[in-house]
C-alpha cells in the first residue's frame, strides 16, 4: 500500500501491474474513485461518486 500512495495519481497502475495486484481503488483529492476493472465488479457506492475505470494491461 505505501507504493501506491508514494506512486500517486500518476504511478499507481504501473505499481499495481508490477505487484500483480487486480483489485485496486484510488481516491484523489477531490473524491474521484480510480478503480481496477476488478474492483469495480466488487465494490458498491452507497450514494453518487465519480468514477474512472483504468485498465492495467
């Protein structure tokens, strides 16, 4: 987890690929959730949240 939050907006999907990591949320400042295809099947919002899907291939 302290590679991603070190990795940032920027560096946390080729983090993520390099840990083999599939299910993976990141939230920025302005509470966009950046989510894995695999985390978006798993997760629920209970109310509206923006959203931004990154594909990790």
């Amino acid at each position: 987890a302290t590679a991603m939050v070190v990795a940032g907006l920027d560096g946390w999907p080729e983090v993520a690929r390099a840990l083999k990591l599939e299910q993976v949320a990141v939230v920025d400042e302005s509470g966009t959730v950046f989510l894995t295809p695999a985390m978006e099947q798993r997760i629920e919002f209970s109310e509206d949240v923006d959203t931004v899907i990154v594909k990790l291939q």
